[in-house]
C-alpha cells in the first residue's frame, strides 16, 4: 500500500469486518450463482472507474473476494491514495464464477464506499491547500467501520481526529454543561482539576461556542481549544485570543465551499464530519470480460 500508515489496518481486522458483510449478504451461499453458473466455469473481469476518483479499499476488496474462494486473484493497477479518471481500469479479477458473483457486491460496496471518502477528502485538502490548516475527521462514522473510513480519510489526503472516546479527554458542551448544573462554578479550575487525573500524554481539549469563554479555557492549560460554529470573523478574534497559546480546530457548518475561508483564518485544524457521514458511493463497476 503507498499509504505509509496503512499498518494499522491489521489484517484480522479487515478480515473481520468483510466477514461479517459476507456472511450478511450470502448467509447459506449465493443460491443464484448455484443454479446459474456451472461449478467449473472461471471468469475474468476488471473493475473500471465511471467517474473520477481517489481509490481506497483494494486490500478490502481484495479480501472479500479471497474469503469467499482462495482462488480468486485479484490485481490491482492502482494504489491506495491514488487518483483517477473515468474509464480507469483499477483492477483484474480473475477465478472461479460463482465466488466472483458472490464476492462481487460486498467487494464492491467496501471499494466505492471508501473511494468516495478519498476522493472528498482530497478536495477539502485540496481547498486549503497554502494554508497551515489540517483537515481531520470525526467521529461521525458508519458503526462499525471506522478503521476502514478513518484509513479512507487518510488515502485521500487528510488526518485523523482522536479514534475513540478512549483516546483523549475531548470536553465538549454537553460536559460543560453538566459541570454548570453540577455547581462545579468557576470552568478553570474544574478543567484544572480534571487535568490533574491525567497522565502527560494524554490530550486535552475543550470545546467552546462562545468567544468570552476562551481565556478561562486557555488558563487551565489545555491543549487544543475547539471553536464550534463560530463565524469567519469570530475564528479569526479566536485565534488572535489564542495566540499560539493552543492549537485551535474549528468545526461546524464546514462546507466545500467554505472551507477555504475557515483555514485563512489561521486555525491549525478544520474538522469535517461529512467526510464520512455524507458522501454519495463513487461509481465503480466490475465488468466480465
């Protein structure tokens, strides 16, 4: 893979998560391929891009088709993170017919899928190009398949956010609520107080809709300060607050179209979450030849 990091996809995790869409799919086989398709017959075929694209997901779709018959090969023409246009052959396919055609729609649900989180990642990186600002994702995720789309984000040019809720202390307003309700009072000392239970390593970041809130957030010592649904104007009055004293991320509302606005503002992060919750299935066949 040309992705560098792709190493945190182990293998028993695809596995995993293919299997599991296999057996959804053909719990007891692929009963119209067994009445079809003669058990000696073998097939090439290639899949072949009808839009341009950023590809992700060929071990995923390699997978598919290994666990389904260990006859089937697959080779692809194109690397992850690569780009491509319409009428690209990505790969071949070659084996048995009845595993390819049960292989066929998971392989290709996984390929499309994770292509089209690459290639919208790549325009947002691609709109803020010249500008210090990183795209990330979110945890806004199919259940389920965060490895693979997180993996996607990161083909198509981007970062990641934290993986989990396990990763990093991430206080966002639903907390600070609480702590208000709670009578915890005075924010920076319950962020300092919080802080104080942490390890070194571990991050902190606190989200904020409103620019006053800043500074009490900043004298806890945090790490990150997350400006949320801010306007251009008041990313740009929080960033001059912040004054390199955190990184700052914004979120919300971040658009294609408005992206570029938000990173010439100065922040260090932008994340996204219609990176993964909203892109539409980039349009790939598998063609028998």
């Amino acid at each position: 893979m040309s992705v560098e990091d792709f190493g945190r996809l182990s293998a028993e995790a695809v596995a995993r998560v293919v299997r599991a869409a296999l057996d959804e799919d053909a719990p007891w086989g692929d009963v119209t391929s067994q009445t079809l398709i003669p058990a000696d017959a073998e097939v090439t075929a290639q899949l072949v891009a009808r839009e341009p694209g950023v590809l992700c997901g060929g071990d995923v779709f390699t997978v598919a088709m290994e666990l389904t018959d260990v006859a089937i090969m697959t080779d692809f023409k194109v690397a992850d993170g690569a780009h491509f246009e319409a009428g690209a052959v990505l790969a071949t396919v070659h084996g048995p017919a009845r595993g390819v055609l049960q292989a066929e729609r998971v392989a290709l649900n996984f390929v499309q899928h994770l292509s089209a989180i690459a290639a919208m990642t790549a325009r947002y990186v691609t709109a803020v190009s010249g500008t210090k600002a990183r795209i990330v994702d979110t945890r806004k995720t199919t259940p389920g398949l965060r490895l693979l789309e997180r993996y996607a984000v990161r083909c198509g040019g981007g970062h990641n956010h934290r993986f989990s809720l396990s990763d990093a202390v991430m206080a966002k307003d639903n907390h600070l609520a609480i702590l208000a309700v709670r009578g915890a009072g005075d924010l920076t000392a319950a962020l300092r107080t919080a802080r104080a239970k942490l390890p070194h390593t571990v991050h902190f970041e606190v989200e904020v809709d409103r620019l006053d809130q800043i500074e009490a957030v900043l004298a806890a010592g945090v790490d990150t300060v997350l400006l949320d649904n801010f306007t251009i104007e008041q990313l740009r009055k929080g960033v001059a607050m912040v004054a390199g004293r955190a990184l700052v991320e914004a979120s919300g509302r971040v658009t294609l179209e408005s992206v570029a606005k938000i990173a010439a503002t100065g922040v260090d992060i932008i994340s996204v979450g219609a990176l993964t919750h909203s892109v539409k299935a980039l349009d790939l066949g598998l063609d028998i030849l």
